[in-house]
C-alpha cells in the first residue's frame, strides 16, 4: 500500500524506514515544518537527514501529505488533550477522501473516540489504532479476536518509564527522585516525566481499552481516577517487599470503570514485570486469564503494530 506518514518523531521514523521492508511505500512524509511527497516513492533516508539537519523533511506545505494519492494515512504526530488536534483533524481529512488512517496518537481514540467513529462510518476508509496502546504488544487485536463482550476485565503495567523507576526502587533501595535521574540519563524518561510518572499516559491506553470494550458509551480522560508514583516513598517499596510483594503502576478497565495507580502485586507473579517491560492481562468469560508482555513503546517497536493493522486492512 501507499503511505502517507504524518509525524517524524520516533515511530513516525520508524515507519518510514520500515515501510519497505513490509512492501509499502511511502509517498509523503510531512512533520510541523514541512513535507516532501513523491507519487513514485520518497527517498526516505534523505527526507530524515534533512530532518536531522534543518528541522524539517522538506520545503513542501504539511497539508500536502493529506492531499496527495495515498491509501493510509499513518497518524504519529504527538498525542495531545482537549480536541486532540491536530491529529483530529488529519483523521477526519483522510476519511473525508476515503483513506484508511492507522494511529499511533492516541487523542483521537482516548478523547474524541465518538467523532471517530462517526467519520468512519460515513467514510470507505477504516480506521485502526493497535498501537495506541503497548507498543509491540497486540492488546486491541486480542479484544478483537476473544470478542469485547466475553471479556471481564482487562489490567496491565503501560508505561514502561514508570515500570523502570518503580523496579529499580525497589531492587537498589534508591529514591525516586535519583532513579528519575537515571532514567532520563539513559533516555527512558523525558526531560518532562510528568505524562509518564503521573499515570496520564497509562490512563489514556486504559481509556482507549474501555472504548473498545464498550458498548456504546465514550470514555475520555476525564473519566478515570489517576494516581501516579511521583510521591511514592522507598519505605512503601521496603514495606511491601517485606511481605513478599511489590508495588507496580497498574490501569485496569473493569465494571464500567477506568482507573490507574500504584498497585501491591505478588513479587514473583506476571504482573510484577521490571525495566521498562509492560504486561497485559485479559480476564474471559470461558479462557480463564490471558496474558501478553513485551516491549510497550520504542519506534520500531510500535511501528511493527502500526504495520500488523494496515495488514489487516489489506485483508
């Protein structure tokens, strides 16, 4: 299929990169400052040097990759709150032309799932958010192949930045705010954790689950209890370790409710995963638990979702 890659960061790279390698092509690629776009295929490699180099993939106007003759539009522009734009919009262009749209942003599908849902229905394009939530992990794809309905309840550790503070907290003893340093020495946190280690980013994959699982009600941030681990003390970590558990963030969607915070878990059960690994676990009518874990975020990581949700529409 022909690509039109909106967002150059991390997995927006990724998948320009990768594209090939599935048997795509990319025929635009535009960030905040520019775009370049070729029917015939864009040379990626020098469109990402000259991102690196200038700021900007190329001199042509960002509207002219929702424009030019694609068939999926792969939204990776950064995940924002409110009316969740601009990837909203780029959404809604794409559908209004009949384009298929695969997200990696989730505020379309955690903010504004209903509109999207509503464009998609009045559309011939589909639209597929897989790597919304876990990264590399196909958690959506499970709810879709087990049925929403015969699914109870589902609970995980999503953020692997939080999961990296909290499990070496736990096995050095250390202080949060020194693992906080640490991890963003290693760039497994952001400059700003605040996303992360306040739970929002694992609320927003919890609310894209409960839209899902959903029959018919919208689900927004505003809708589930948060609380992060900023001012978790070591001594809790101590204390529960004492008791042979240990304390993870965890989201659960379960009884109409979506809520996210620090959790005691067994310290040797599936959930008590460490580093920076996320681990999903579904709760069905007739299969007893379900569990995935692997790699929650990285580029080529959930770029490979991003690449298992246009198979599927090629399907």
């Amino acid at each position: 299929m022909n690509l039109a890659v909106v967002g150059v960061g991390a997995v927006g790279s990724a998948v320009a990169r990768l594209a090939g390698e599935y048997g795509h092509t990319v025929v635009a690629l535009a960030d905040s400052r520019g775009a370049v776009v070729n029917p015939a295929g864009v040379d990626v490699e020098t469109a990402l040097a000259r991102k690196r180099e200038t700021g900007a993939v190329g001199d042509g106007d960002p509207e002219r990759a929702l424009s030019g003759s694609y068939d999926v539009l792969v939204e990776a522009t950064p995940t924002t709150l409110g009316d969740a734009q601009p990837g909203f919009g780029h959404l809604r262009t794409a559908l209004a032309r009949d384009r298929h749209v695969v997200l990696a942003n989730k505020g379309p599908v955690a903010q504004r799932y209903n509109d999207v849902r509503e464009l998609a229905g009045a559309s011939d394009g589909e639209v597929r958010f897989e790597a919304t939530v876990g990264g590399a992990i196909p958690v959506l794809a499970t709810i879709e192949d087990v049925g929403p309905a015969q699914i109870s309840a589902v609970r995980g550790v999503l953020n692997g930045t939080a999961n990296f503070i909290l499990s070496r907290m736990a096995a050095e003893g250390l202080a949060y705010e020194q693992v906080l340093a640490e991890a963003q020495d290693l760039g497994v946190a952001e400059t700003d954790p605040s996303f992360d280690v306040e739970g929002t980013d694992a609320a927003l994959k919890c609310v894209i689950i409960a839209n899902v699982l959903s029959d018919g009600r919208e689900y927004t941030l505003s809708d589930a209890a948060v609380e992060g681990i900023r001012d978790l003390p070591t001594s809790a970590l101590d204390l529960a370790s004492e008791d042979g558990r240990t304390i993870r963030l965890v989201g659960e969607v379960q009884d109409d409710e979506v809520r996210v915070g620090p959790r005691l878990v067994p310290e040797h059960s599936a959930m008590a995963v460490t580093g920076t690994q996320n681990i999903v676990q579904f709760e069905t009518n007739h299969a007893g638990s379900l569990y995935h874990s692997g790699r929650g975020a990285g580029g080529p990581e959930t770029a490979s979702a991003i690449f298992a949700d246009i198979n599927r529409l090629d399907g």
